[in-house]
C-alpha cells in the first residue's frame, strides 16, 4: 500500500505529458518535412580540403578503422625564388574515406598538421549500396562547400600559430 | 431465439450472425490499436506516432497488415508444425467466442446465454491452450518458457477475476449478462433511480480485482512477463512472423476489447441507460431505437475501459515473475473472497 502515491504519481505523468503533447506539440520533429538544424561542430561528414594536403598519411595511420586511402605522387614545382632549386610537392592520386567503416572518432580531423581536414554536419548522405558510401577526393571536396566558417576564439585565448 | 432476426431464413441468420461477430471484434481491434497503441502511446511519449499513412495516420494498420500479409510464413525446421500453424487460430477462436457472450441491446445480441458469466469466463481460458502450445510446438526454450509464464499467469490471475464477478452474480442474483445489464440499469441508489445502479460503485472492490485481473489476462504491461521482449524475445511469439503473428497480434487488441466490453455489461451498465430516463420498468418496454444506441454505447464504455488498460499499460514497467505470482495470491484472491463475504452478508441483510 505504501507504493500507492507513487503508482499515481506516475499515471499522472504520463497523462500529463499526453495532455502536453496535444495542446503545445511533440518533442520530436516530422524528420523529412521539417529538419532540426545540427547543434554547431556536430560530426555528419570529413570534407577534404586537397590544397592542404601533403598526403604525409597521419590521418590514415591513425585511423582505427583503416577506413582512409591515400595514394600520392612526388611532382617538382617550380622554386618559390628565382634562381632557386625546384621544390618537390606530393600529389593526390587516391584520397577515399570509406563512409561504412568510419565511426566518426574524429582523429583523422585531430591529428592532421595542416588543416585539410573538417568536420561538416551534413549528415544526408545515405546511399542504397554499400559500395557508394566510399567517397573520393571529389567528393570529399564537394563537402567543403558545407563546412561551417570555425567559431571565435574566446576571449584570451592563445593566438593561432602560423 | 432473437427477436430480430425471426423473420429472416436459418442461413440468413447465420450469416448475420458471423458478419456481426466479425465487427464486433476486428472493429474494437483496430480502433483500440489506431487510437491507443499508436496515437495515444506516442502523445504520452511525446511524439506524434504514425503520420504518412492517410489522414493523421489513420490508414497506417492497413499498411501493417498489408506488411504482415506479405511476409514469408516461417516454420522453424523442429517445430510441431500442424500444432505451431493452429495455436494463433485457437487464441484468436477464444475471442470469437467470448464475444458472443456480450449483449449489444435489448434484443441486437448474439446468444441469451442463461450463465453467461459462467460461459464467458470459461472460454476465455481457452486462450491458455493455444498460448501454451504455441509456446512449446515453436521448438525455442525462449517460447517455452514464455508459454510456461503466460500458462502460470492466466491460471493465477483467472481465479480474482472468477472470484471479482461472483460479487456481481451475488448482487444482481442472476448469471444472465442481459438480465445483469437490466438490474443495473433498472435498479436504483437509496430510492434516487436517475443513475440506475452501476455495479462499479456498490462492487467497487470488485471492479478494481476484475481490472487488474483482465490486465494480466491480456498480459499487458506491468504483467507482460510471458512476452518480455527483453528477456524472452517476445516469448511464445517469438517464432511466428507473418500472417501468423498478424493473428496473434489481432487476438490480443480483440480480446482487450472484448474483456472490456464484459467489465461494462458487468459494472457500467453495458448496453443500457438509466431506464428511469425514459420510463421504462422492464426490458420490454425498451423503444427499438436501443438496438441501434445500445452498441455505440458499449463500445463507449468498452473505449473508456481500454483507455484505462492502455493507461496503466504505457505507465508501468515490468513486475518480476515472483512478484506478480505473489501479488495474485496473496494479494487479489484474499481480497475477492472477503469481497464475496461482504456482499453475500449485505444481500441477506438487506
């Protein structure tokens, strides 16, 4: 007999929340036709920014699930200064994230030296095959477009380092 | 014989009889299953429920069982196979026939069954069988056991249920279900007769024994141990998928709403309004207009009943096996007795 109130108490909320639900609305959206916008530095997709890339494979050899393919080649660029030695760069043959290994550590995003990697809350890219999910250097720079302009700084916080 | 049906031919009657009963139990059904499991389970959990199908969703059962239709009908390799494909017909065979127990007006019912208590509670036991066997020819230890519960839990929660009605057949003196709506609604409160007298407040006891025992007849939510998704895969369930579940599926929406519309011929005053309304004295002065108001006032008060089973369904979590044993016999079945007491003494003292 002690248990009664509570046994109330609880019917009470869940007529509550029923009475809630139809005078002010459900917590939840009617995915397709409205979208909730993702909260900021959600993780939907790794965009790819290839200029910055060196392929120096960090993000690949740290990734857990071996899910990043990188391939490159070594090309001679001609010297910054006049006169100078030619410089060698590394070209971009293969860059792939395959979508249906990676579970969205965010590591590869962590470790990259020189910012070619972002995270963008795009998150509608769900593909009918398998195979589709694996997605190329295009495609992976297509994702750039949506990457999000990076939050202030706090106030007092270090200055980036160049 | 029923009244309305004298002038029509026996294989007219006959299918009068069969199109009626299907009504009365795929309709309740599918209503209790559209207004409750799906819209008002959703809006106690803050969410809208099944929207694309139709209008607010409303055409979203006939895409279930469009889906359940469709589906491959499995039969496990080991399974009792001819006993596996007849244990949902036998379940769902047990709400035909208690169905035909409840009666619907004055003269738009389907037996004028002289113990119809009697009648009504014995083959809702029927479900029992067919829940048993479909436990144990599923060839799963989850759907054995699941079977052995649902087995445990009926047998327990039968008896306050037996017990709870006596109270009700003590008051009214009679075991006719028409005869127990008439007192009822005939009857009268210390000489003020514009209520009738609803059994559910002089049998109030009895009302709350008779509810919480069909809760766990239908194993709903907190006594839903034989289906435990998490513990037993959805128990003597667990291997049937298709039509096959379709029909389990149907026999426990059915079944809720039949048991309900039992708990308000027993204690609302099923078909009928205060005679004294209209100035009636007897059943045979009752206008023929009844045959036609007396079913939409069932099933009003059967909705209201489910709305109460669903409530506490979608609000309680699950008893343990032990704990809902317990509650049954040490709880209900002392409790129905003393109630059987009390009455027996006030209807001879008074």
């Amino acid at each position: 007999m002690a248990k009664v109130p509570g046994l109330v108490k609880g019917l009470g909320v869940t007529l509550g929340t029923l009475f809630n639900t139809a005078t002010k609305g459900a917590s939840t959206v009617q995915y397709p036709h409205e979208k909730e916008t993702p909260p900021i530095r959600s993780r939907g997709v790794i965009a790819l920014h290839q200029d910055n890339c060196t392929s120096c494979m960090l993000c690949s050899r740290s990734c857990p699930d071996w899910c990043i393919y990188i391939e490159a080649h070594k090309e001679l660029a001609p010297p910054r200064r006049e006169g100078g030695k030619p410089r060698q760069v590394n070209l971009l043959d293969r860059f792939d994230i395959d979508y249906a290994l990676c579970m969205y550590c965010g590591i590869c995003v962590e470790v990259c030296p020189f910012d070619a990697l972002f995270w963008s809350p795009e998150y509608e890219y769900s593909e009918p095959s398998i195979a589709d999910l694996l997605h190329d250097k295009s495609k992976l720079s297509e994702w750039m477009e949506t990457v999000p302009e990076a939050p202030a700084l706090e106030a007092g916080a270090d200055k980036k380092k160049k | 014989m029923n009244p309305l049906l004298a002038e029509i031919p026996y294989w007219g009657q006959s299918l009068l009889r069969v199109l009626g009963g299907l009504v009365a139990v795929l309709l309740p059904a599918g209503t209790i299953v559209y207004v409750f499991l799906f819209k008002m389970m959703s809006f106690m959990q803050s969410r809208l429920g099944p929207m694309e199908a139709g209008p607010y969703g409303s055409m979203q059962l006939f895409a279930e069982v469009g889906k359940w239709l469709q589906k491959e009908d499995i039969v496990p390799e080991r399974a009792d196979v001819r006993i596996f494909k007849m244990a949902p017909v036998i379940v769902l065979l047990s709400t035909f026939l208690l169905v035909v127990a409840v009666p619907f007006g004055p003269d738009a019912w389907f037996t004028d069954f002289e113990v119809g208590v009697f009648y009504a509670l014995a083959v809702s036991s029927v479900s029992v069988l067919g829940i048993l066997v479909a436990g144990w020819a599923s060839a799963n230890k989850y759907s054995l056991l699941g079977g052995l519960r649902a087995a445990g839990q009926l047998i327990a929660y039968e008896l306050p249920m037996v017990l709870a009605v006596m109270g009700v057949v003590i008051q009214a003196g009679t075991m006719n279900l028409q005869k127990i709506v008439v007192a009822q609604n005939s009857g009268s409160m210390f000489g003020f007769d514009a209520m009738g007298h609803p059994y559910v407040i002089s049998q109030f006891v009895g009302f709350v024994i008779f509810m919480i025992a069909i809760q766990a007849e239908l194993t709903q939510a907190p006594f839903d141990m034989p289906i435990a998704e998490s513990e037993l895969v959805s128990g003597y369930m667990t291997e049937y998928s298709g039509f096959r579940f379709l029909i389990f599926f149907i026999g426990e929406f059915a079944t809720a709403g039949v048991f309900a519309m039992i708990a308000a011929v027993l204690f609302l005053g099923g078909w009928g309004v205060p005679f004294a309304w209209f100035g009636w004295t007897s059943i045979d002065d009752i206008d023929n207009w009844m045959n036609i108001a007396g079913p939409i006032i069932v099933l009003t008060k059967m909705m209201l009943l489910v709305f109460i089973i669903m409530w506490i369904r979608f609000s309680y979590p699950r008893l343990r096996e032990d704990q809902l044993q317990r509650f049954a016999w040490k709880g209900l079945i002392p409790l129905a007795l003393a109630n059987i007491m009390v009455t027996s003494i006030l209807k001879v003292a008074f």
